[in-house]
C-alpha cells in the first residue's frame, strides 16, 4: 500500500475514535510499528494529529468539525458515481434498508428521484433526505443518537430492524480485506450491518477503492454473505477474484 494511502486509512481511524496506538494501527494495516511510525510523521507535522505516548490523537483544533462532515468531503467524486450505480439498481416501489455512513448519504441524494420507496434506516440524515420526497414511506430506527453521524445504535435499533423484509440492504462499510472479510471500526455498526444482511434478499455493500485491502477492527461478514458490491473501480485481480467466487458481483462504472 503506498504511503499516502496509510495516512489515509490512519487519518479515517483516528478522526472515528479520537486516538490510536502504534500497535492498533499496525495491526489493522497489517505493518510494522515503524512503518507506522514513518508513515504518522508527515501527519503530526501537518497538525492533524498529535503524538502521545505509544500512538497518537486527533489534534483538537483540526477536529473541531465532526468526523462525519469530513468524510463526506473525502473521496466526493467517487461516492457521487457509486452512489448512482447503487440508485440506478433500485427501482421505484422498491423496499431498501439503508444504515449510516457517507457513502450511503449519496445514495439517499441519488435515491430522491425514485418514487413510493419503502426506506427502514438508522440514520436521521438518510430519513430528512428521502421522507419529504417522492410518496416514500420511511422507517427510522430507535436507541441511542450518535452525536457526529446523527446515527441510532443499541439493542432496540437491531430489533427494529429485524420487523422488516426488505429487497435491498444497502451498506457502507470501512473496509474489505484481501481474504474477502467486509469489516468495520466499531462494534455497533458491524452488529448492525450483520441485523440488516439477515432481513434483505440481496445485501449490497457501496465501497469507493480506498477500503480494498485494507483492515478495519470488526469483522462485519464473509464475502458469500453479500451479493452485490458497487464501487467506482475493481479491486485487484486477487481480491475481485475472491470476491466473484463467493458469488459477488461486482458493479463499476
């Protein structure tokens, strides 16, 4: 993985969690300590983290907007096309459940020209986008209100979701490793990715080429668990292989 592709992926950690060590961070990009520590040096000198010691945090007066913000800002283009492939697959009258993340947030803008959507989601973003449009019927999730994604999480959001038979479950995940496993950074959105996948009869996960490869800290599934994967290039040779074995297939532009 070339270097500015690791700051990338650590800068995406650390703005989720607020601090990471060098072990942490090793782990999930699968390198040594001091690649890690080469690879944090342009970013503390940049001010966008600061060192600690065993790891690094968030420089609060870069962090000041809210991690979400930022990554709807990171990679625009290339979750703008996915999200129009995604749109271009559900068709009006459709049934989706669509859970938190930016990518999933272009494809609720791009879903708004369908028409009599049934939406089940766990995002207020996501239900603002697509209520007021459409005859759309949306459902949203209860539990407890993640401050920075506007996200609902907790026991009560997973069985909300388990009431409902949808055609599609749309995800945003953090991550695709080169074994085919779809991870993500926190418990609570792996465990509520894995609700969803169970309640859909095809599971299709939205991934720019920046997750390829790349390791998160909970693994959310296996690769024959999802059935569709959109994302504006394919992965490597290797992986796209893995994955269209296990049934995938794999939507580009």
């Amino acid at each position: 993985m070339q270097p500015h592709r690791r700051r990338e992926k650590i800068l995406r950690m650390v703005r989720g969690r607020g601090d990471c060590t060098i072990a942490e961070l090793a782990e999930a990009l699968e390198v040594s300590d001091e690649t890690i520590r080469r690879t944090i040096r342009p970013l503390i000198a940049d001010g966008l983290v600061e060192k600690v010691h065993g790891g690094i945090v968030l420089n609060e007066q870069s962090g000041r907007e809210p991690p979400f913000q930022r990554r709807m800002q990171e990679h625009v283009h290339e979750k703008s096309t996915i999200a129009e492939l995604a749109a271009s697959v559900v068709q009006n009258g459709d049934s989706v459940i669509l859970d938190t993340g930016s990518t999933n947030t272009y494809v609720a803008r791009a879903l708004r020209r369908h028409d009599k959507l049934s939406v089940v989601t766990n995002c207020t973003e996501i239900a603002r986008t697509l209520a007021p449009v459409g005859g759309n019927r949306v459902h949203i999730a209860g539990g407890e209100l993640r401050a920075d994604d506007s996200a609902v999480f907790g026991p009560s959001s997973i069985e909300f979701v388990r009431q409902f038979q949808v055609r599609y479950a749309i995800l945003s995940i953090g991550a695709i490793t080169e074994n085919g496993e779809f991870m993500d950074f926190h418990l609570e959105e792996a465990e509520f990715s894995r609700a969803v996948i169970a309640q859909a009869q095809c599971a299709m996960v939205v991934a720019d080429h920046s997750k390829f490869g790349s390791r998160a800290f909970v693994r959310i599934c296996n690769a024959d668990q999802i059935d569709v994967l959109v994302c504006d290039r394919r992965p490597n040779p290797p992986l796209a292989a893995r994955l269209e074995e296990a049934g995938i297939s794999i939507v580009t532009p």
